[in-house]
C-alpha cells in the first residue's frame, strides 16, 4: 500500500489552517486579541452591537455600520417564522429549534446581509423556544432596543433591569470570537467548500453543543449544586477525578495558563452585589477544583476555563443550564460568519487526510 509523507495529528493540535485578520488566541501568555484589541478592554466595556461591528470591519455593507437597528429589523423578520414552528418547540432541544428556525428563514443573496439577520434570529429563536415550552407565548422583539436588553425582554417577558443588560452584553462579547476552536473550524470547513452562510452556522451549532466545547457549562452548574457546601468540594472533586472524571470548566487545549475570559466574566459579576454569596461559594468551588487538578495532574496546567463562570454568570441573571449552549451560539454566531466571509473569500478547500488502518486488498 503507498504511504503518503503526510503528519498524523488527530486533534491537529499545531496545525495552522487559515490565516485571519479576526482573532487570536495566544495560549502561553493567556490572552485573547479581536482585532487587534485585548479582550479585557472591549467585553464590559462595548454593546454587544458595538463588538460586533469593530469585529466585522471591512465585512460589513455601507447600510450596515449601526448594526442595533439592523439587527432589530432582522429580529423581526425572523420572529415571523416563530408561528409555523412552534408545534414542533416541545419535541425539540433549544438549540435543534434554533436550527430548525435558521433552515426556515428566506435568505438573501448577500452573504453580509444574511451574517446579520442570521445572529439577530438565533436570539429570536432561543428566547421563542424556550417560551414555547414552558407554555408562554413568544415575545414580538422590539426592534428599537439595544441586542442585549431585547434578548432578555424576549425572555423574562419584563424589562431587564440595567446589571443584567450589562451582564449579557459582557457574556456576548466575551464569547464573540476565539481562534480556530472546533465550532469556528467546522464553519470554515464547511464555506471552505463555498457553501452557503446558514450552513456553515448550522453546522457550527452541531460542533457546539458537545459537552468538550460550549456544552459545558451545565455540567458546571450540575457540579456546583451537586457539590452544596463548600466545604464538602475537596471530598466531592476528588471522588470525581478518582473516578477518572474531567471536571467540568477546566483545562484548555490552547491556554497553558487561566483563560483570560474566565476573569472577564467573574469581573462581571461584581457588580451583582445581590448574589455574593452564590458567588463566593463557586470561588471557593474553583479554588478546590484548581488544588485538587494540581495534585491529580502535576505535568498539566490545567486552569478555570470559560465555562466555569459563564455557569455562574448566566444562572445569575436567569439563565437555566438548558439555555447556556444555546445563548453561546447566540454571541458565537457572529464570529462564525466573519470566518465564514474570510474563507469564502481568501481561504482554499480544507481536506486533510486519512491513515487507512484497514484490512488490505
Ligand atoms: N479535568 C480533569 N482532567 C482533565 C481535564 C479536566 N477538566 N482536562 C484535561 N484533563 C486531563 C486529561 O484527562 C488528560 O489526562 P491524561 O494525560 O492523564 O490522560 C490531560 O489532562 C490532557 O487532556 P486532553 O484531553 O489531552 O487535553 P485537551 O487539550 O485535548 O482538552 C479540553 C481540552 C477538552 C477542554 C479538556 O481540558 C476538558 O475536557 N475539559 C473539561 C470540559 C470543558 O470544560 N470544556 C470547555 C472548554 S472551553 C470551550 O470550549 C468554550
């Protein structure tokens, strides 16, 4: 059988396979560029609308430079499609809704025109589906209002107060865009092939929902009610990893130090002055976590990733664990279109190889 010179790298750890002017992710220092910008400096800081715009430069069409009212137009038009697919709200996860409703909506030819109205309908869809199945009619969205605070008047059915719009705006923002992670790689793998937006975005929602990438944060949420009292982390962890288990909002394939987005989101959560004790508790939770992970594995750095205080953020402002991932697909959405522009128009076909094991001929 001829072998062909190739490397075998099946998490293609190291592997570069796009260029792009979008984001970066440098692992050794903990940081994380959009753009030319420190994340620190732009989540609590910019409206979700605002991140996406300094994000989608040069991406966007003259029409486009204010995305809050361009949004706002694009969240109504999808909420017209909310009616024909409800039936199917109760069968359906959140997120398979939210997919649902992406495959139904009239696209335009514009794949720029399509990146907008594709990010405004998933928070249509996430915050329509759940409503549907809890029995309550959807919310019309308010086109006028900032992406945030529409989201969760969606939601909750009430006007957000002004912590929690800022809230969301810094959990959106800080999870716009990170690199080649496996939802963003599968997005350019799919416009690799020069297939359409709302493919690409369906089938980095697939990537998502794995419990390995954006799946996490409810496990997070399980571990920390599971595990009560602080005081009873050590024993509870521990039984955890003796059991061969991962824990849930740790480790990282590229930071070999603390994710820079998990203290952006725990700075968020200051000024939630109403839950200090909620969030003390999961501090010290993540403390023991971080002590027990040192002992169980002294060759890895293994440090509190996103997850971990995305659990905690999002519980605080009325987000249940059934909404994390799909909220995350909300912010990540845009990200995944700008890679999507980029590929489509700079990048080549991806197609790696693979090393046939089988039985011969
Ligand atoms: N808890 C316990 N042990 C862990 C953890 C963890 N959270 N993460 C890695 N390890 C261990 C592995 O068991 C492995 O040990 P071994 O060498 O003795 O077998 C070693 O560390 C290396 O693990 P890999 O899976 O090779 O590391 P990789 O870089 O592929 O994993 C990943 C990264 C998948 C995120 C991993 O750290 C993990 O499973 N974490 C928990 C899930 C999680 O929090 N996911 C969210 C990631 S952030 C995001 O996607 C938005």
């Amino acid at each position: 059988m001829t072998q062909i010179a190739a490397i075998h790298a099946p998490g293609l750890e190291n592997i570069i396979v796009a260029e792009t002017t979008l984001s970066h992710v440098d692992g050794q220092k903990g940081e994380l560029i959009l753009r030319g910008k420190a994340i620190d400096d732009i989540a609590g800081k910019q409206s979700f609308e605002e991140a996406v715009c300094h994000l989608w430069q040069g991406l966007l069409l003259p029409s486009q430079t204010n995305l809050t009212p361009a949004f706002g137009t694009a969240r109504l038009k999808a909420f017209q499609a909310v009616e024909q697919l409800a039936p199917l709200a109760k069968e359906l996860s959140v997120i398979d809704w939210m997919r649902l409703g992406l495959d139904s909506l009239t696209i335009d030819e514009d794949e720029r025109t399509n990146a907008v109205e594709l990010t405004a309908a998933l928070a249509v869809f996430l915050t329509s589906a759940r409503r549907l199945k809890q029995g309550q009619t959807p919310i019309t969205p308010d086109p006028e209002a900032g992406f945030s605070k529409d989201l969760l008047f969606m939601l909750h059915g009430s006007e957000p107060d002004k912590e929690a719009i800022d809230a969301m705006d810094r959990y959106l923002v800080t999870i716009l865009d990170h690199g080649l992670n496996a939802s963003t790689f599968t997005a350019r793998v799919v416009a690799s092939t020069l297939s359409d937006m709302r493919s690409c975005l369906s089938a980095a929602i697939g990537a998502l929902k794995g419990p390995l990438h954006g799946g996490a944060p409810g496990p997070v949420l399980d571990m920390i009610e599971d595990i009560g009292e602080p005081k009873k982390a050590d024993r509870w962890i521990e039984q955890e990893l003796n059991a061969g288990n991962r824990l849930m909002g740790f480790g990282h394939r590229v930071y070999r130090v603390r994710d820079p987005r998990a203290d952006v989101l725990k700075e968020g959560l200051k000024s939630l002055t109403h839950l200090t004790d909620r969030i003390e508790k999961a501090q010290a939770i993540e403390q023991a976590a971080l002590k027990a992970l040192k002992r169980h594995k002294p060759d890895r750095v293994l440090d509190t990733n996103v997850e971990f205080y995305t659990a905690v953020l999002l519980d605080a402002i009325g987000f249940d664990r059934t909404l994390f991932t799909p909220l995350f697909a909300v912010g990540r959405s845009a990200g995944w279109a700008a890679h999507v522009i980029e590929q489509q128009s700079a990048g080549k076909l991806i197609r790696p190889q693979s090393r046939y094991i089988g039985p011969s001929i």
